[in-house]
C-alpha cells in the first residue's frame, strides 16, 4: 500500500469512530466509555501526522509493500 491510500485508510478509521465522538460531545456515551474510544483515535490522529511527515522513500522503508511481505512469507516457507 502506498503512502497515500495507507493514509487515506487510517483517516476513514478515523472517521468511522466520528458518530461516538458526537454521542460523547452530546452526553449520550459516558467519559468511561468514551476513553478507549478517545485513545484509539489520537493514536490514528499521531499515525497519519507521522506519516505525513515522512518521505515516500522512509515509508517504503518503514512500511514494506504487503507483496514484498507475502513474497517473503513463501520464501520463509520454502525454506523450511
């Protein structure tokens, strides 16, 4: 996955949790309830802002490609 669609899916994770940000704005999630929630979501907020910050080739290095990871996996296989 590219940079950009990984960032694009870590936003639409993101977005998926908005309706419980606004049942808790709203008082209809308890701040208990709403911690873990509240939690997940500024770990994605510091994720998309580290990637942002990286160039194409410190994601392609930090992040490897899943082909690449799968073609290790068989590899790995066949070793074995």
């Amino acid at each position: 996955m590219d940079k950009l669609n990984y960032i694009e899916r870590l936003k639409d994770e993101l977005h998926a949790s908005d309706y419980k940000a606004i049942k808790h704005s709203e008082g209809l999630i308890s701040d208990e309830d709403y911690q873990p929630i509240k939690e997940e979501r500024q770990l994605i907020r510091e994720e998309i802002n580290k990637v942002e910050a990286m160039t194409e080739e410190e994601y392609n290095l930090e992040y490897p490609h899943e082909e690449e990871i799968e073609s290790t996996r068989e590899l790995d296989d066949y070793i074995e």
